[in-house]
C-alpha cells in the first residue's frame, strides 16, 4: 500500500482569494508581474499554499515591488 503522508493539497483560485483576502484580479496581477508560484492546469490555476505563503514571506507581494513605475 502507498503512503502519501505530507502531501499537501492543490487550491483554487478561489480558495487563495480566500485565504490571502485580496480579489481575484490583483492574483492574476501577481501571477502575471511579480511571479507568485500559481500552476495552469487546463484552464484553471492551481496553487499550494505552503508556496504562495513562502513566496509572499520573500516580499513576493510588497509594494516595494510594484513593477508599473507607479508610486503609491
């Protein structure tokens, strides 16, 4: 029999909304300009949760990385 211990599950997009209490735009926004760690599987994007946590400890969705030369 195969163990599978420590797997952690995909989420939604939906479910990373949730989680993180941002909309659904500024994920795509994140995935699209600043790399946040998001899997395209068909026509859905997948994430882990431990990866989206890591990638946003790393600064991943700080202001300071605004890329579009705006201020704010």
């Amino acid at each position: 029999m195969e163990e599978r211990l420590n797997v952690e599950p995909w989420v939604t997009l939906k479910d990373v909304q949730s989680y993180l209490g941002v909309g659904r735009e500024t994920i795509l926004q994140w995935i699209n300009k600043r790399n946040m760690p998001a899997y395209k599987v068909g026509r859905l994007w997948k994430f882990k949760l431990g990866e989206v946590d890591d990638w946003i400890r790393s600064g991943g969705a700080s202001d300071d990385n605004n890329e579009d030369g705006k201020e704010k």
